[in-house]
C-alpha cells in the first residue's frame, strides 16, 4: 500500500469515518511493533505524514497574496488549519505512544493471566497475545493473538465486548468460555460455555453456541462450523494432547510445543500421513514416540542431534 493512501485511512480512522476493514488495518498496524514495555517508535509511514502537513502548511504561507483581504482570510485559513493539523498530530502521536504488553509462552510452557476486568487467559505452549493495559476495559476490550492458543474465561460486560483479532479476523464475546487457536493459515474457534460472533473484515463467518467449533482456512478462504465436545474443547488444559486427522507439520508442530521432541519425515510418504491421537503431558518422550510409530506402523531412527526420524 502506497503512502499516499496510508495517510488517507489514518485521517479516516481519527475522525471515526472508516470501514470496518480500515480499522482492522489500522488496529493491526499498530499491534505489529515489536516493543513491548517501551514507548513505540513512531514509524515512518507517521514521519511521511508530518513532512506531508508540514511541506502544505509552508506552501499555503509562502503562497502570494493579491489584496488585503485576500491576505486576512488567508491568515484566518492557515491559522484555523494549524489548530486541526496540530490536534491531528497529537492525537495520531498519542496513538501511537500507546504501550503494547506482550505475553509469550515457549516450548513446554503454560502460562495463565488474569486481565484488569477478572477476564482469565490461559496460554498454551508457542503463544503469544497482545493487548492495551492503559485502554483495556475501559471503552474497549481487545486482544491481538500473534501465535498459538489461548482459551478465555470471559467476565461478562454487555456495554463493552470482548474482541479476539487474527490478522483479518474478529471473535465478538460478551461473556463465555471459549478456546481460539491459530496455525499457518487456519483458525479455529470452540465454545464450550456462551456465545461467540466470529467476523472477517466486517463479514459474518458464523455465530457458535456451546458444543460448537468454527474452523477458518484463510489459504482457501473457507469457514467450516461444526459440533464438538465441550470436553474436548481445549482439552490440552487437562494436560492432554489431542489430535484428530492431524497431517505431519500439525503433529511435529504439536510434539515440539507440547513435548519439546523433534521429529522428521523420512520419506515423502510419511510427510503425508494424517494423525488421530491422545497422550497424556505425563507421557515420556519414549512413550510419546512409541505411540505415534504405532499409528501407522512406523520405524524409528534417532539422530545425532537428537532428533527422531521416522521411515516405513
């Protein structure tokens, strides 16, 4: 996306006039700088727009005048313009010094979080979520999942909804419980308790109840609801791992998060298996092993750094 058209959805954005696929952008671009616990470093794109103002600002000044009354109109013009183009400025600066906390697990790793409304985060291994502490639960709720899974515990708040993005896509709650995962190019959203609106640049994707699971595939731009368990809805808060139809990349992502193991295809034909599977967190990493081998009547060769090949 050119400048030119930045500046224009920035302006849009401060005056409360663009889309609903606008703010998604905006909201996104600000939740893309990496500095947590830091001031933002204003970005570029902001230094354009300054430089922008500031050369237009110049030309109307040095612009000639024909008469005086042309002169005293143009003053009160340029005088009217700098108050909206410094309240500009210091509103889009004050926008952009908002402080972004980053909560982040690693592999093997959980972690829960209690936000300023009693609303409860759980984490799963490999995730990683941002989101406004100065703002948080006073007009707005908002959530940026990066990476991973979390599930929510949602205090109920009719006035203020709770919002989940993913790039492009909004999960909507007033109060529930539910479990968002995110992976390549898939969502995935359960309800086990409540009612949740899941949204894709302002589209409706679909509205899920409890027992209910929307799957999103952004690669082929497909959403696909369903029923599911309640009980099997972030079941790996019950310290188990659990796939169904997972394809290799899914179970090495899952073993790596989960177990810390590291496994390889041998052979093209392993790469396109699919897995169906329960293990326990207890589990060895033998007894991980043994399991996943068993499926389908795998070998299994260790390497020398220490990761496990498997081969027919």
């Amino acid at each position: 996306m050119d400048i030119r058209k930045q500046r224009e959805i920035f302006r849009r954005y401060l005056r409360g006039t663009a889309s609903p696929d606008e703010k998604v952008w905006v909201e996104a671009w600000y939740a893309a700088f990496d500095v947590p616990e830091r001031q933002d470093v204003v970005p570029e794109p902001v230094d354009d727009v300054k430089e922008y103002i500031a050369q237009e600002i110049t030309r109307s000044l040095n612009a000639r005048r024909r008469t005086y009354r042309l002169w005293r109109w143009g003053a009160a013009a340029c005088l009217i313009a700098g108050i909206g183009i410094s309240t500009y400025l210091f509103v889009f600066q004050q926008s952009v010094r908002m402080v972004y906390t980053v909560v982040s697990t690693g592999v093997n790793e959980r972690r829960m979080l209690y936000l300023a409304d009693s609303t409860q985060l759980w984490l799963n291994a490999g995730t990683e979520i941002r989101y406004l502490p100065q703002s948080y639960g006073k007009k707005k709720r908002e959530i940026w999942l990066q990476k991973g899974e979390v599930f929510l515990e949602v205090t109920p708040n009719k006035r203020v909804p709770l919002l989940v993005y993913w790039d492009d896509l909004e999960v909507k709650v007033l109060g529930t419980a539910f479990n968002v995962h995110v992976q390549q190019q898939v969502l995935e959203v359960g309800v086990r308790k409540g009612k949740v609106a899941v949204h894709r640049g302002g589209q409706p994707l679909g509205v899920l109840t409890k027992g209910t699971q929307l799957q999103y595939d952004r690669a082929k731009a497909v959403a696909y609801k369903y029923h599911h368990p309640t009980d099997r809805i972030a079941i790996w808060q019950m310290d188990k791992l659990a796939l169904e139809n997972a394809s290799f990349t899914e179970l090495r992502k899952a073993l790596i998060d989960f177990y810390g193991i590291v496994i390889e295809a041998g052979s093209p034909l392993v790469s396109e298996l699919r897995f169906t599977m329960e293990l326990e967190r207890a589990a060895t990493s033998k007894q991980t092993l043994e399991v996943v081998c068993a499926i389908h009547e795998l070998k299994l060769r260790k390497e020398v750094d220490g990761t496990a090949t498997l081969y027919k």
